[in-house]
C-alpha cells in the first residue's frame, strides 16, 4: 500500500505565534478524530519550522516540511538555508520545484535537480513540484511539459533515491485560482506519471510512490479527488490555512 500524505503548504502565510496557534489546533485535531493511516506534513515559514517540531512531537501523523531549501551543501551563499541545517532541526521533507518558485524565482529544472540531491543527502524526502500552465494545456503539450519536468529534475536519481521522492501533481492553472483540476484530469496525469516511472525504472517502484494532487483542493472536493487510483493525497496551499478545513481534507480519505 502507498503512503496517503496530506500536505499544507503555508507560503508565505502567518507570523509566528498565528502559526503556532494554527498547528496547535491541527495536531489536536488529528489527535482526536484522524484514524486512517494518513500522513500528514507541515510546511510553514523556515523562522516557524523549530518551534513546531516542539508542538508536532505529541502528534505521530505529523511531519515537518521546508518550502525550500539551497541546492548547495555549505558555504558563501548568503540568505541560503541548506537541507543538513533543515535535518538538524527535525525537518523531515521539503518542497522542491514548486511552480511560484519557477515562475518568480527562476528555479528550472535544473537547479530543482540540484536540490533533490541535496535533500536526499541530507536524509530529507524531497516533495517534488511539476505541472504545466494553462497555455501549455491548451496548446496540447501538457504530457511533453510533465515529462520534460520529470526527465530533467528527477530521472538521474538512481533506484534507491527515487524510492525516496514523493511527487506533486499541481497544474499551475489551478494554484489559488478556485478551479480545480477535474477528478479525470488529476488521475490521468497521476497516472500518466506513474507510468513515465515505470518506463525508467519499474512497476514497484512506480507503484510505491506517493503521487500528491495540488491546486485549489478543499474539503469540497477532496473526497473525490483521492478515491482515483493513482492519487494519494493532496499538496494544500490556501487551505490548510484553515485548521478545520485541513482536518477535513485530511479526513476525506
Ligand atoms: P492552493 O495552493 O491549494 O492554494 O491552490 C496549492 C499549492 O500551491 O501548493
């Protein structure tokens, strides 16, 4: 069975205190009424992520996630937080590639490369962002966009490594726009995903991947986003802002 992972993304959302109070509700919450095996993963602000992995250690569900991290190991790079600096705090993952990181700082796939390996060097699972915009849908070359995402950033990891990755399925059309991919569209690029893994590697590590689902997800429209086959979970952003909606889309399973 793959891991089913529910993730929040915070962006750059709450100063500190809101977001303590906002993860302490949450961890309660899942406490009390989330019994399926679920993960669930935080991704606050870096100056959030130590005083949360205080509050998240009565909550076994809950793990800590970066938004980002550098794609060198140590050194002159000013501004920069490294994974081993991420690792030494209890950060156990970090979102790598996602698409406001492309678009408004640069990131290719290629500097995403550099920072998988990063990560999984320091012992942290990398969440691996891809999508495609509204323009490369439209213009029918949404697959070709995934799999050069994949090729680029992803397909160099050996077997062991990619056994690592957890993936995110996130059409930047529907980031913070309220329009939501369609059930049928998320399973078939999740599925379309899974079997590009497949073709590289093989059948159990594809199948062993958790494939996440993010854009606009809600506790409307979660339920039927995670019964596809090949969807594990959800990427949140807007949200899981929310501690009762969060809970909820956690509980959609
Ligand atoms: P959204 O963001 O849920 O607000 O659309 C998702 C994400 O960017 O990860």
């Amino acid at each position: 069975m793959r891991q089913k992972i529910v993730a929040g993304n915070w962006k750059m959302n709450t100063d500190y205190d809101q977001g303590l109070w906002l993860v302490s509700e949450v961890v309660n919450m899942v406490n009390d009424e989330v019994l399926s095996d679920v993960k669930v993963i935080i991704a606050p602000p870096f100056t959030h992520l130590f005083g949360i992995k205080q509050l998240i250690k009565s909550a076994p569900k809950v793990r800590l996630a970066a938004q980002n991290c550098s794609s060198e190991a140590s050194g002159a790079f000013t501004g920069e937080i490294s994974c081993s600096m991420l690792k030494s705090i209890g950060v156990e993952a970090v979102i790598i590639g996602h698409s406001e990181r492309r678009q408004l700082f640069g990131e290719t796939n290629f500097s995403i490369k550099k920072k998988i390996k990063q990560a999984l060097q320091a012992g942290l699972s990398p969440i691996v962002c891809c999508g495609e915009t509204w323009d490369e849908r439209n213009g029918g070359i949404h697959f070709q966009i995934i799999q050069t995402q994949l090729e680029e950033a992803l397909f160099a990891l050996n077997r062991d490594e990619i056994g690592k990755v957890i993936i995110a399925y996130e059409p930047v059309w529907a980031i913070g726009t309220g329009q939501t991919a369609t059930p049928d569209q998320a399973q078939e690029i999740h599925r379309f995903i899974r079997n590009a893994i497949q073709e590289k590697y093989n059948s159990s590590i594809a199948d062993s991947i958790s494939i996440l689902y993010g854009g606009s997800c809600t506790s409307k429209n979660a339920k039927e986003l995670f019964s596809n086959p090949d969807v594990d979970g959800g990427l949140v952003g807007g949200a899981s802002l929310k501690s009762r909606e969060f809970v909820d889309i956690i509980k959609s399973f």
